[in-house]
C-alpha cells in the first residue's frame, strides 16, 4: 500500500471532528465522494461533517444531500457557557425529549443568568479532507473564509490527476476512475459495517459518473471490481444509472422557411396565418358548400310510367278553300277581303291534286 495512503488511514483513526470538503465548482463525483466518505466517517462514530456552500445540481438530489452536507461551518464552532469556578461545585446534563438541560450545583452561593458568559470558541477541526482539490484558492467559499481551520487543523488531499499538493498529506492515484473509487477502498482498513446501502449508492455514483456508465477509458478491471463490491454491499445500480442518464435535447426550433411551408401544409389549424406586423388574416374554405342532406324519394314504390305515345302524322288538306269570303285585319285595324279565286287557282297548282285529260292524269 501507498505510504501515504496508509499515513492517511493512521491520521482518520486518530482524529474526532473531521470536514470533508470539495472545490468551489465540484464535479458529481466530488460531492458524491464528499456524502459517501463523510457518512463512513459518521459510521466510526467520528464528528464529520461535510461543508459545501454552493448549489448542489439536481442530479443527484436522489443522495439527498441535504441531510449530510452544510452550507457552512458555524457547526464546527462549539457554544461556550462560562462561569466562576467559585459558585459551581457540580455539573451535569439530562436529555428530555428534544431538549438538553444543564444542571449547575452552586457551591454556598446561588447562581442565575448575571452569573454566566456566553460565547463562541475556536473551530474544532482536527483534520480537513479536501476532495479532488490541489490548491487553496479553488477551495469552497465557506472554507477560505476562516483560514484559522487551515491552520490549525491537518490538511488532507485527495486526487485522481497531477497537481499542486494541498495538504500536509496527499494522496495522488491516477489510476483511479474516480475520487469515489478511492475512497471505497479505504473501507477496508476500516470497519465494513459502515459500507451500507446509502455509502454504497453514494459512492457508485461517482463511479458511474466519472466513467459515463463504465463507457470511456477511465474504466478499468480495478474499477469494476470496486462497483461490484459496492453493488454487493446494496448500492442501488439501477436508480443511480436512470438519474444520471444524459437527458433527452429539446427540438431544434424550425428555421422560418420551413415553419412558413408547415404552416401552408396544415390546412386544418384552427390559428389563423399571422402577417409581419402582427395582423390576423381569417382564412374562408370557398370550396366547401353545404350540402343539404338528402331526402328519400316518396316515388320509388309506383309502378313505372307507361311511354309516351308515338307522335301523331301532320294533317292532310281536306279540300279547297270554301268560298265563304274572308277578311283580313291589318295592322291599322281595317278589315279586307281576301281574293278567293287567286286562292282557289294557287291551291289547284299544287301537286297533290291531278285532273284527267285527254286519256291522261295532269297535275
């Protein structure tokens, strides 16, 4: 094993107050290291606490974050009660419910609140683990804020690439897919009860991140061996693969040539074509004509109609003109008589009338 590895598993031991720590713009694998290691630490009955002011992204909002990182140190500082020695002879505490008493037995005197102080104290930091962080400067906000925790406690770096050393103790393994791959296997110089299904999920989920689903050249035979043994100890594979899935692109929007023919395509949209400057142009289906519905015919059980007669052959002349003279009504109104022998000679004239003479029919 790495000499510093294992002077950093020794130091862990050692310490009670611990924070864990990431960059100002951490990766999904840093704060997915950041909740699995400081949970573990919990479960050695150690004080860490995790410490990142920034937005944690929604993506794993499924690790519920929340409950395990702070957005500040103020919990690092302990709550100080002074009072003088002189007027205390005993002291205790009780839990009741959710409330912490503390009980003062004065030494021949009486106390009351004008007899104590009350104040801040220093950081209880002994060590600070910094995740994937390789200077001071690109540290979280909440950190560099207060250099007194630098300072005073020892500083601990963990990282998968080359870099600055920003702590007393580094620990540098390019090998690794990931920062939470080299925090699974500290649990081995641990206790293995605290590797449960939350450190576990935790902890894949950085792997899984770092190696896009086991898919780039981050991923290694030791990689999968690490996840199998997370798996093995219940983390959840199937939810940490669906939340980090790559969400599906939004459409590209339609260039306007090709919204302006859609637009002509759809004949049936009930929105009205819209003109440059805003005005509506109401559209009118002229090739449509309503049709009244179509009535049964009362006819169609009658018997069918009989033909029409043939026509009738154009009459004959039946004879001369009589000679019962006849009258004419001009256009003035007068009466005239008709010349009745230049009828009678015209009507004699015509061919189907023939006289016999002279042993022979004349027309």
């Amino acid at each position: 094993m790495d000499s510093q590895k294992q002077s950093i598993i020794d130091r862990l031991k050692q310490a009670n107050n611990i924070l864990v720590t990431v960059s100002a713009n951490p990766s999904v694998d840093q704060l997915a290291a950041c909740v699995g290691l400081s949970l573990m630490l919990n479960g050695l009955d150690k004080h860490a606490t995790a410490v990142f002011s920034g937005t944690v992204p929604s993506t794993i909002e499924f690790l519920q974050p929340e409950k395990t990182i702070e957005k500040n140190t103020n919990s690092l500082r302990d709550f100080i009660i002074a009072l003088d020695k002189s007027k205390a002879d005993k002291l205790r505490y009780k839990v009741e419910d959710k409330v912490v008493k503390i009980f003062i037995t004065p030494y021949r005197t009486s106390i009351s609140d004008k007899d104590l102080q009350f104040s801040e104290g220093d950081f209880n930091v002994d060590v600070v683990v910094c995740l994937g962080v390789h200077d001071q400067r690109d540290l979280d906000q909440a950190i560099t804020s207060h250099g007194r925790i630098l300072h005073d406690a020892t500083v601990i770096g963990i990282t998968t690439n080359v870099g600055n050393n920003i702590g007393t103790l580094n620990w540098l393994d390019q090998k690794a897919s990931s920062l939470c791959e080299m925090v699974a296997t500290l649990v081995d110089n641990f206790d293995k009860k605290v590797l449960d299904t939350q450190v576990a999920t935790a902890l894949l989920t950085g792997i899984v991140a770092e190696t896009d689903r086991f898919s780039n050249t981050k991923t290694s035979p030791d990689t999968m061996k690490v996840s199998a043994q997370l798996m093995a100890a219940g983390a959840n594979q199937q939810l940490v693969a669906t939340k980090l899935a790559q969400p599906t692109p939004p459409p590209e929007p339609l260039h306007e040539e090709q919204s302006s023919s859609d637009s002509g395509n759809e004949g049936s949209s009930s929105e009205p074509p819209k003109s440059s400057d805003g005005t509506l142009r109401i559209t009118h289906d002229k090739d449509e004509v309503s049709l009244p519905p179509v009535q049964e015919d009362p006819f169609k059980d009658m018997p069918p109609m009989p033909p029409p007669p043939p026509p009738m052959p154009p009459m004959e002349p039946e004879g001369p003109p009589s000679n019962e003279p006849q009258i004419h009504i001009d256009e003035q109104g007068q009466l005239h008589k008709l010349e009745i022998e230049k009828e009678k000679r015209d009507f004699f004239r015509r061919p189907q009338y023939v006289s016999w003479r002279g042993g022979r029919f004349d027309s």
